[in-house]
C-alpha cells in the first residue's frame, strides 16, 4: 500500500506542528506505514507514505533550516540526527530550505 498526503508550503508555514502531526496521523491509521520521501511541486510538498510490517511509533516535524551555508547545513542535519532524528528530505518555502524529519521511541531511525 502506499499513499500520497499533500500539504501547502502555506499550510506548514502556517502551523507546522499541524501539518506534522497530520503525516504522523496518516501513517498510524489501521496499516502500519512509515514516510518513504517527499517531493515538491511549486506550492504542494507531497509525502509518500508506505506500509511497513511493524507499527514503529515514528513522529515527524517539518522544521525550517536557520542555515545559508553548506557547512551551517551539514551541521544541523548531524546536531538533529544526534538528538534522534533522520531527515527525510528538504524543500523551499519563501526562499529558505526546510525539511521534514523524523524520530523513532528509541530515537533510532
């Protein structure tokens, strides 16, 4: 199984707890399912979400990167992945990066 949950960039800029606490909602439902990727078409951010064999308790936050540099960049992707996110992707809102990540119980992903 495999479903596509679209979102506004205004919607996330708008409440991005919203908006990330609806793709872990879709992926709760009665199938267990995990975000597989992200893609951007101008103004939608379309989330690809797959079934998994095993309920996994995943949470997901869209979070704006404060960075402007490759290396300020890298840095929060590694700061996030050692407090126990992943990153699943990145896309534009308003000419800056934002991504969505996510983090598992035992913050191992």
């Amino acid at each position: 199984m495999i479903k596509i949950v679209k979102f506004s960039v205004d919607d996330i800029l708008f409440d991005r707890k919203a908006a990330s606490e609806a793709v872990g909602k879709a992926c709760s439902r009665a199938v267990p399912a995990k975000v597989a990727g992200i893609c951007q078409l101008d103004e939608t951010v379309m989330i690809s979400i797959e079934e998994t064999p095993v309920k996994e308790n995943i949470t997901y936050d869209f979070a704006p990167f404060p960075a402007v540099n490759e290396d300020e960049v890298a840095g929060e992707i590694k700061s996030r992945y050692y407090a126990g996110f992943s990153m699943l992707g990145v896309f534009n809102i308003a000419g800056k990066k934002w991504a969505l990540f996510s983090k598992t119980p035992s913050g191992k992903n």
